[in-house]
C-alpha cells in the first residue's frame, strides 16, 4: 500500500500544479513520423520505405507534475467544450470528440479545425482525461478542406495562408498532446480528412472505410496531407496516393501502416473504446511523456543519437513515483497504486 507519507508528498505536487495543465507538454518537432501498424488484427506484413528525417539536436523531457485525487474529476463532461461542429463526451478517462458536421460532410473549414483544436486544448488541460478518441456521424469521416471557403478567400484577399496554418495547428496539436489520440473511423476519409486520420497516434477502421488524397484531380496537390501520410506509409505508398488519387481500403491501409486494424462497422465504437480504456488504464504521466519520447527519437536521423536520447529518457522515467511503484509492486505481486487512481 501506498503510504501516507507518499500520498502527502503527491497531493502537494499537485497543488502546485494547479492552475495548468497535469502533464507538462512542449511542443514537439513538425516531423510527423510514421505510425506502426504491427499488433493489427489482420496484421500484414507493412510495405514502407524506409524514412530518414533531418536531423536535429533532442532534449530530454522534464518530469511531468502528476496530478492527484486533488483535482475536479472532470470538466463536468462536455460542458463548456462541444459545439455545433464537434461533440464531445468524457467517461471513464477517455473522451471521444465526435466531428458531428454532415451537411458538409465534416469538411475541416476554419471554424471545425479550430472547435477540434480547443477541444483538445481543454481535454489535455483535465487530468481525468487520458485518451481521446476521433469519430464521427455519418458515412464520411471528413472530406478534407472546405473548398467553398477556400476559393472564396481566394478571389476576395487573394490570401489562403490563414486556413492552411489553421491546419497545421490542428495536426501538431494532436502530435503534441500528452493524450493519445485515437481516430475511428467507419466512412470516408479524403484529403486532409485522410491527414488527421494519418496525424493520429493510431487509426482503428469499421471494413467499409476508405481513404484517399484527391487533390490532384481539381488542380490542388494535397501537399500538407502528404506531410503526415509520407511519415505514416512510407515515400511509395504515398507517392501513390498523392499522385493518382487512388481510394484505398481499411485493409490496404493496414497493409501500407495507415491503419492498426480493421474490425467490422457495427462492432467499431465498442473495439476503439476497449483499446481507449486498455491504455487509460496506465499511468498519465508516464503516457505522456512515452508518447513524446517516441515522436523525439523518431525524427532523428541518426540511430546511435536516438539510442543516447531515449536511453536518457528511461533513467528519468526510473525516478518517476510511479515507475518506483510498478516496479515494487510487480517485485511484489501486488496490483500497483498509480498516482492518479484517485482521479
């Protein structure tokens, strides 16, 4: 058990930490490395070539404050965070932000990248939170950027800077969240559509979904989406994409790492959900901070330097209260006593 004493120094932590968000996250680097598909129900062997980013010099994350019993359990559910665009509900740690936009096909216009932008803004601020979940109503996941908006800032200001670095704002937010973002996905993803679900930390598809980047059959080559796709499949397998135009299938993007498994439509809200739980279920600090090591050591170029860094990360994760509990508790045979099974 957990002794007084420990529970004290924790609750005092915590205090401290009042007033900002649970888990200290810094931004991280632009790169948007590629996801692993391996453990995917119809696992295929991955067909990716091989990516060597820039590199650039890594600093080792600082211990996040962890948050205790202290803190409000939530944000009172959605209050204060759904909109007209995106819902959201928060139950049992994880929280599942819906793009609930049909009339436009859930188009990322301006005013739906910045509802899901704050929304994760909000949802990483409550250390009740611990995963989140992207789903949506409908047959279409998104279909990428409201063209209407585009063509109209276009022929008025002549200037469409505005949208696209909204864009951007969003995808790096999800890369930079502590929260492991989850997109479930049961229709269509196109465009960047097909970006946010390539930009998420994993991508679980009902049998019927499909995606693709179109662009360049309007005269719009999907540039920005070919960031976070090329990081996600490999140069061939996007090239493809990016310049044909294919739609491919859950089970292609399984097989290319775009997707981690594909289960069937009806069952596809209870499996994400299962998976949502399972990883909520560890502690948030160490979460946060594996899920920003891992995006660190990726971008760098260099193996040997990306031994050095995450190796660094591992011993200050050893002095972690919980990586100490774990430890002692599985030395002991004992369930282990996160410092956030309060929350």
């Amino acid at each position: 058990q957990v002794s007084a004493e420990y529970r004290a120094l924790m609750m005092s932590r915590a205090h401290r930490a009042a007033g900002r968000v649970a888990l200290a996250s810094r931004p991280l680097l632009a790169a948007l490395p590629r996801a692993n598909p391996a453990g995917a129900a119809r696992s295929l062997a991955p067909t990716r070539a091989a990516v060597a980013p820039r590199a650039r010099p890594m600093r080792r994350p600082v211990e996040p404050e962890v948050a205790t019993g202290c803190w409000p359990r939530s944000l009172s559910g959605s209050a204060g965070i759904s909109t007209d665009r995106v819902g959201v509900e928060v139950s049992d740690h994880v929280a599942t932000v819906t793009l609930q936009d049909q009339k436009t096909r859930n188009c990322l216009s301006t005013t739906m990248m910045t509802d899901l932008h704050d929304a994760l803004v909000k949802l990483e601020a409550d250390p009740h939170v611990k995963v989140v979940v992207l789903a949506h109503t409908g047959k279409v996941f998104s279909s990428g950027h409201n063209l209407k908006e585009l063509q109209l800032a276009q022929e008025t200001t002549g200037d469409t800077k505005a949208i696209f670095e909204t864009c951007n704002k969003l995808m790096l937010k999800v890369r930079s969240s502590r929260l492991p973002v989850i997109a479930s996905i049961s229709g269509f993803a196109t465009a960047a559509g097909c970006q946010l679900a390539a930009t998420a930390d994993m991508c679980i598809a009902g049998e019927g979904a499909t995606f693709s980047t179109p662009g360049v059959s309007i005269g719009l080559f999907c540039h920005t989406p070919g960031v976070a796709l090329g990081r996600a499949v490999g140069y061939k397998a996007a090239m493809h994409m990016l310049l044909t135009g294919d739609i491919i299938t859950a089970e292609q993007g399984v097989r290319c790492g775009l997707v981690n498994e594909v289960v069937p439509a009806d069952a596809l809200a209870e499996h994400t959900r299962s998976v949502a739980l399972k990883i909520a279920k560890a502690p948030s600090a160490v979460i946060g901070l594996g899920k920003r090591t891992f995006y660190e050591q990726m971008a760098h170029g260099d193996v040997a330097e990306a031994y050095r860094y995450a190796g660094g990360v591992m011993q200050d994760n050893m002095s972690y209260p919980d990586a100490r509990e774990g430890i002692g508790a599985f030395i002991d045979k004992r369930p282990p006593q996160w410092t956030d099974a309060g929350l």
